[in-house]
C-alpha cells in the first residue's frame, strides 16, 4: 500500500520535461535524451527501444527517476540509490545488465550524479536461468553501455 501510494504521490509530481534536443543531449535540468537501440527492463517492467527523455521525477528528489518515450505512451518512474557524484569529468551513460537478449537498466550517470537502480526479481529469475547451464554468473552477465553526448 505504501509503494502504491508513494507512486501515485510521484507521478503527481512529475515535471513536465521536453523531448527536444539530439540523442544523449543534455538539458539544464540535469535530464537527457537519448535513444536505446533494444528493448529493456526497468524492474519487472519491459521498455520498447527508442527515444527516451531521463530526468529527476521531482524538484525535491534526486532518488526518483522519470523515464519517458519521446511519443508519451511509455512511461516509468524508478526509486534510485546514490552510486557516487558522477563528478564533472564523468561520461554521462547508461549502464545495463544484459542476460542472452535481455537488458537490464542499471545505472544512470550523469556529470552531476550517479544513480543505481535496484535489481528487480525479474532480473534475479532471468540470471538464474541464463547461469543454471553453466553455473557461472558472472560470465552470464554482461555490462553495455550507451554513452550519451554532451551538448
């Protein structure tokens, strides 16, 4: 019931947020938009590939993220952890997870922040299935990164 109510008290306070600018561009909001070339998970929730503005979900919190397709029809907001302060010198990028053909949204990093994204079960199930043949997680895991420009 807390989860639910805590997502509806986000999205209530979304900022609105154009899906102006070249892919990985950078805003002055701290959001950029960038364009993932695969489907991927954001928790237990499929994303289809495309166009996608990333930004904080509110003024007052730097852990809720908004993700948003450029067309409106997809859209998420992720509770993230701190994962250290990107720093001024930080390549903005996503980082995923990547099981056989699943992606797996893991980490945004930008120069003024980097946020972790918890990892969802259907994440564990997926790495448990792609390992159980070779036992050996850590060579079923894959990182890929997208590197976003910087305007």
């Amino acid at each position: 019931m807390k989860k639910h109510t805590l997502r509806i008290l986000l999205a209530v306070g979304l900022l609105t947020v154009s899906a102006a600018g070249a892919a990985g561009a950078q805003t002055a909001r701290g959001s950029v938009v960038v364009r993932i070339p695969f489907e991927f998970h954001v928790g237990d929730e499929a994303m289809p590939a495309g166009r996608y503005t990333i930004a904080p979900a509110t003024n007052n919190s730097s852990r809720a993220l908004s993700l948003r397709s450029a067309d409106g029809r997809v859209q998420k907001i992720v509770l993230t952890d701190e994962a250290g302060d990107g720093g001024r010198d930080a390549r903005a990028r996503l980082d995923f997870h990547r099981y056989g053909g699943r992606y797996f949204l893991r980490q945004v990093v930008t120069p003024s922040a980097a946020r972790a994204l918890p990892e969802s079960e259907y994440e564990r199930e997926t790495a448990r299935e792609n390992a159980a043949p070779r036992r050996d997680l850590a060579r079923t895991r894959q990182l890929v990164t997208i590197l976003l420009r910087q305007k």
